[in-house]
C-alpha cells in the first residue's frame, strides 16, 4: 500500500551562507551539480587558498554529492567546511541537513543546536530541530521550534510549511490548512503545500477541496505518485459517503523534502 504522507520541507536547505570571491569559486558554487563537484574538487586540491575559500568548495561539493544522493561523501565535505571555520552557521545547518537525511537523528541535533547557540535570532536551526523533533514523534518541542521559526521568519515559506506540519502531526488540521494557505499564498505553484493542504483536507473529511488540491498536485508535478494514490482513495471516500478508514487516517503522516540548497530541485527523503 502507497504511503499517503504529506511533504515535509527542510527549512534549512536555502542558500549558501558564504559569499564567494571572484575566481575559480565562483564556478564551483554555480552550474550543474556535476559541473560543481568536478569544480570544486579542483579548487580544493589548489594549494593557494586561505580557510574561507576551502571552505566555500568543500560546502558546494558537499551541495552537490547531498542532491546526489551521496550522503557520506556530503557529510564527510560539510564537517570539513564545519573544521575550516567552526563559527560559520550555515555549515553546521547543512551539517546536520545530511545527518538527518542520513537518519543520524541524534548528529542532527548536535549540528542545529551549534547553529542555534552560533545564531539564535536565525530560524535556520530552528526548522532543522523541529524537524528532527517531529521525526522522533516529539510533537510539542517540534511545535515550539517552528513557532520560533516563524517569529524570526515571519516571510519564511519553509517556516510555514513546516509549521504545518507540526500542526497536522498534531491533528490540528485547521491549523494546518491556515499554514498551508500561507505557502500557497505566495507560490501558487508550491506543490508541496498543495499535497500538504490536500493531505489535511481529506484527514477532516472534506473531500472534494482533498481532491482539488491532489489534482492541483498532479498537474504541476506528474511525477508526484503519492497525489494518484491519494486522489484515488480520497475519490473514493468522497463517492461512497464514508470516513477515511482509521488505517488510511493514521497513515497521513508528514514525508519529508528537502529543497536543497543552491539548488531549484526536490529530493525526497
């Protein structure tokens, strides 16, 4: 049976946090994920650079082996970007992203809470945390995170979704749906808050606005299969005057995504 689990986005994947010099950098933070890596490998290997430019390359590198699903490679270069400037918070975020999509949970924690105590009025760390927090079904200290999330990111899609999150983990599904509207508020073409929002519509049993949103899903994303499984058992539902069964129900737990950064694309995890 296809999970029906709603996106989760990592709020931390967003950016580098390093501006670049002019020079070979600047071709190892840009292009294609494969043009970045056979980049950054040459730079790292240039015997002239100071800490910070190392660091760049080694967290660019990292970007790429992460997209490419190559997660020991991916941590093995953040935690030497981490060594090379150990204040640097960005580097303990993307850190502990690969920990998490790694499930190295606990590593995780570690890395956003560095992030944390190195940037408090960030919500980088922040969504990092709960994140994992609602992985380990710590409901409430997830929910506590993404509120701070918020407050410190008040503009913040990522903040919101995951706020989302949270809310549906809790069962909050207006609460959830109010988050979700935000997202879709300002990126109509946010299909993860579409899959999201229409997750939490068929959870509450208001089938027809699951179903506008699964399709929604579909039509900005074919390749989503989850929003085919979602929209058929929802139709189903729907056409038939029942309540999703409590199997299906309890099955609408958060997925995750990470929208990883310097990048456009989705990675599911």
């Amino acid at each position: 049976m296809s999970s029906s689990r709603p996106l989760l986005v990592f709020g931390s994947l967003i950016g580098f946090g390093v501006s670049a010099q002019a020079g070979p950098i600047d071709d190892c933070i840009s292009g294609n994920i494969t043009h970045r890596i056979l980049i950054c490998t040459e730079v790292i290997q240039d015997g002239h650079l100071d800490d910070q430019q190392k660091a760049e390359a080694y967290d660019a590198r990292g970007t790429g082996y992460f997209v490419q699903g190559k997660l020991t490679e991916a941590i093995s270069d953040f935690s030497e970007a981490a060594r090379l400037m150990p204040d640097h918070t960005s580097f303990r975020v993307h850190m502990g992203d690969a920990s998490l999509a790694a499930g190295q949970l606990d590593q995780a924690i570690v890395e956003y809470e560095e992030a944390i105590r190195l940037a408090p009025s960030s919500s980088e760390g922040f969504i990092g945390r709960g994140t994992v927090r609602l992985r380990q079904r710590q409901l409430e200290d997830a929910l506590a995170d993404f509120d701070e999330a918020v407050r410190l990111s008040p503009n913040s899609l990522l903040a919101y979704n995951n706020w989302g999150d949270a809310h549906f983990s809790l069962r909050q599904f207006d609460l959830a749906i109010a988050d979700f509207n935000r997202v879709i508020d300002r990126d109509p073409n946010a299909f993860q808050a579409y899959y999201n929002r229409g997750n939490a519509y068929a959870a509450k049993g208001a089938f027809p606005a699951a179903v506008d949103d699964l399709t929604k899903v579909i039509s900005l994303r074919p390749d989503v299969p989850n929003a085919y499984y979602n929209r058929a058992i929802t139709l189903d539902a729907w056409e038939t005057r029942t309540t999703l069964s409590p199997i299906f129900a309890r099955r609408l737990s958060l997925t995750r995504l990470i929208n990883p950064h310097g990048t456009r694309c989705a990675c599911w995890v």
